[in-house]
C-alpha cells in the first residue's frame, strides 16, 4: 500500500476538538497506556509509572509535563508500538498550551523569511522526468547541488510556493503546518508532473505523509531525494566508483514519520561503497541535531550537536553524512571543528560519480536572495 494510503486509513479518526484544530491525530483506541513511546523518548528519563501517567494525562487534554520537556523530535511517533500517534496529541496541547520552543518574535520571522523566497523555475530538457524541488532551501543546500548529471533533465524548482511549512511541527504551531497543505500541494501539483523530488525532507514527509493523512488528494509521486540518488546511481552502473569510507548519518527527526526512507538512505551507502557506523545515536535512537533549541534552550542544543559528533568519532567515522539541510547547516561548523567531514548525501554521490573529490564539503552561509 501505497504511504498516503495507509497514512489516510490510519489517521481518519480523531476527536472533534482535534478536527477543529486541524492536526493529524491521535487515536485513543490504539494507545494501551504502555508507556513505551515515554520511556524510549531520547529527551526525557520517564519511568514506566512516570510515562503511563503522563500519556494519561494527555488523553485528557491535560497539561502533561512532557509537553514542556519535548523537543519535538517525534521519536514517540516511532516507538509507540500500536501506532497511535503520540506525538500528534503533544503537538496539539503544545499549540493549545501555548507552549513553543521559539518565541512569537522568532515565528514571526521564519514566516517572514518563508514568504520571501521568491519563486523560481528552471525547465528541464525533458518534460517525462520529475521537477525537482528546492523549495526555500536553496541557500542551505552544497552549491551548485542541481548541476549534477545525477539531475540531468530535471526541472528545478524553488521558492516559497513550494515550501510545506512542516517546520511548525516544531515551533509548537502545528495548525499553521496544515493551514498551508493544500496551497502546497495546488502549486505543485500546477507543475504537471507525474512525479516531484524532493530535496528537504519536511516537503517529501508533507506530500507523503501529512497531506493525505489531512484527507488532501496529491495527483503526483512523491520521491524522496535518497530515493531518487539510488535511481540515478543504479542508471550510471560502472561509472560509480566505490569510495571505501565510513561515514555517520544524522537523521532528520522528521523522517520518524516516514521511517521507509531509512531503507533509501542505506541503498544510497551501499551503492556509494561507504560503511554507515553503527553507532549509538543512529536509527530509532536517533538524536535531534538541536537547531530548534538555539533560542530557548542553547546550552542543550549545543549538548546534542556534541553527542552526535563524539558519537561518530567513538565509532570511526570519517564523515557526517546529512539528509536534512537544516541538519546539514547547522552542524557543519562544529563538525569541522571537530575534524569530521560534513558532507550533504547528494554531494556522497556526487563524489562517487568522480563529479567532485571525497572531501569536507560544509555548508557555505550565503545571504537568500
């Protein structure tokens, strides 16, 4: 089954006070109050008796402390063993509560910068290929990323249209996520292609995942971006050059709500010739890369860029290797600092096709245009 198929079958429940308020939701008949998704969850220590009280709570709308203590990670999400969605109740009560982890100058300017990126269109050679999607990320992706024959052909396009807003999933501010779906979709979908890439995570999980558990009909596939590297690279056969290296991966967090793309990600190692560490802040227990705590909580974001990157260096990693560019941004610095190679997966690729050398490629601060 396709993913927005089950997403629509799975998340077609819910409350009337969580239908007003837009979200996806949580299903109360599928929680059996075992608190597994508390005592996995990487930002809190909760006993057993702790995590069953506290999701108690929340079933009853109430102001649950984990609504203070998470970091929007939605690693609960993951680790709920029946699938009800934990996360999307917290989201719900932090938005409700208004609990968020930025402050409402801080909203007000990520939706500024959002609305400024201008739209942009590059028509690629072939008409029957996907458009490849950028959306307002552009600036934070490797330079020069598009010009890769790995997306020969491919219309480029970018820009605040095709930007989903997800980043709200972790301002505290969920409803704006959805409030913005349709539109998303609409000019998308305007493209007239039979498939988009994408090349943000937030924008491949919102087509995938959160549109059609939002009841929206998305008439095209979509791809995300590992997916479309392991495409690319399987079409090139003997002009891949395997690199021999062991790298890290930094997980998005957004991606616990579309754990498949993991499978994708590892094709992508395994046809690029690299080990990916076995390391302990990787998969489900996955660390956050911290850049939604810079303005609130400084000194913990700081925390989880060091975990990660000590973490990668005890199990003798080369490199960090990023699916999210906001991941990707965020902790190239400090993976510098600490001698570890920061790398952007489509640029591992790229350096498999011989197109640029394995090498630090960290990201480059560049004003949005």
């Amino acid at each position: 089954m396709k993913a927005g198929a089950w997403a629509r079958a799975a998340w077609n429940t819910g409350s009337e006070i969580e239908q007003k308020t837009g979200l996806l939701m949580f299903d109360t008949d599928r929680c059996t109050e075992c608190g597994a998704c508390l005592t996995q969850c990487p930002s809190v220590q909760y006993s057993t008796e702790k995590a069953i009280a506290e999701i108690r709570e929340l079933k009853q709308f109430g102001q649950a402390d984990i609504l203070s203590a998470c970091i929007t990670c939605m690693a609960c999400n993951e680790s709920c063993p029946t699938g009800a969605r934990p996360f999307d109740r917290i989201s719900m009560l932090q938005e409700q509560h208004g609990i968020r982890l930025v402050s409402g100058s801080r909203a007000d300017m990520i939706e500024t910068q959002l609305n400024s990126v201008p739209k942009h269109i590059v028509v690629g050679g072939d008409s029957r290929l996907p458009a490849l999607s950028l959306c307002v990320m552009e600036q934070a992706l490797p330079q020069n990323m598009a010009v890769s024959a790995l997306f020969k052909g491919l219309t480029i396009v970018s820009g605040s249209p095709y930007y989903s807003r997800v980043v709200h999933l972790h301002t505290g501010m969920p409803s704006l996520t959805r409030e913005h779906a349709a539109r998303f979709i609409e000019n998308l979908a305007d493209l007239g292609r039979k498939e988009i890439v994408f090349a943000h995570d937030d924008c491949y999980v919102m087509a995938a995942v959160l549109a059609p558990g939002y009841g929206i009909d998305v008439p095209f596939m979509a791809v995300h971006l590992a997916d479309w590297l392991c495409r690319a690279l399987a079409e090139k056969g003997t002009e891949v050059k395997l690199l021999g290296k062991r790298i890290a991966f930094q997980r998005p967090c957004i991606t616990r709500l579309a754990p498949w793309t993991d499978r994708c990600v590892d094709t992508v190692f395994r046809l690029t010739g690299v080990e990916r560490a076995a390391r302990t802040y990787d998969g489900m227990n996955a660390l956050c890369c911290g850049i939604g705590l810079m303005e609130k909580y400084p000194e913990r974001s700081r925390e989880l860029v060091q975990k990660n990157i000590a973490d990668a260096l005890k199990h003798g990693a080369e490199a960090m290797v990023f699916g999210c560019p906001s991941c990707y941004a965020f902790m190239s610095g400090p993976c510098m600092e600490a001698g570890l190679a920061p790398i952007f997966i489509s640029d591992l690729a790229r350096m498999a096709l011989g197109e640029i050398p394995f090498e630090p490629r960290p990201h480059i601060r560049r004003d949005i245009a």
